[in-house]
C-alpha cells in the first residue's frame, strides 16, 4: 500500500500532507495514494483514538460506529486501495484496528 518518495519543496524541506511539519531530507515520506505521510503520522499507537477505523470481519469498516468502506467483494489489493481513497478523501489517514471476537485490538494491515 505504500511507496516512498523523497521529492522535496522549492525551499529544500520535505512536508508532511497530514500534519504539515517539516521532515528532515534524509528521512523518507510514505506516498499513500499521491499524499506524503510522515514516519510520525505512520506510527502505530497502541490504542483506539477517536475517528480511528475498526474491523471485526476484515471486510467492513467503521469510523465512530458508522460503515465508512464495504470491502465484502474486494481482493486485499483493490480493498486498500479503497481504503487509502477514502481516507484521501476525508484529508484523514487513521490507524486500523481489527477487534476479535474476544474484544482483542489489533493493528490491522491489508
């Protein structure tokens, strides 16, 4: 689902589209879908925050209790390709969690 690239602006810095901050030149962004993301806004919490996707199926996605992608008829590829649309959408790149059917949280990656 990612790719890196190390374009830089007019004044030499690389940016991050999320958070706006400024990344070193060393530093790679991840391009998820043409918006460079930052290793900071990539990094996996350890808990749901607010607006943070859920899954318990793999397939159906909420945001805030609300069906935000229905990959039902989708391979693993077309459905993270989904889901980096949606969030390029919304101008949002949240963390993913999927919930087992013992109330687990997980990180949860396509």
């Amino acid at each position: 689902m990612f790719e890196t690239e190390t374009d830089e602006t007019e004044t030499g810095a690389l940016v991050c589209d999320v958070c706006g901050s400024d990344v070193p030149l060393t530093m790679q962004l991840a391009l998820i879908d043409g918006a460079n993301v930052c290793e900071s806004c990539l990094s996996e919490t350890d808990e749901i925050m607010d607006d943070d996707w859920t899954t318990d199926d793999g397939n159906r996605f909420y945001q805030n209790g609300k069906l935000i992608l229905d990959a039902s008829d989708m391979t693993d590829k077309q459905a993270a390709r989904a889901a980096a649309l949606v969030m390029k959408k919304q101008q949002f790149w949240p963390n993913i969690w999927f919930i087992s059917d013992h109330g687990n949280v997980h990180p949860f990656t396509f």
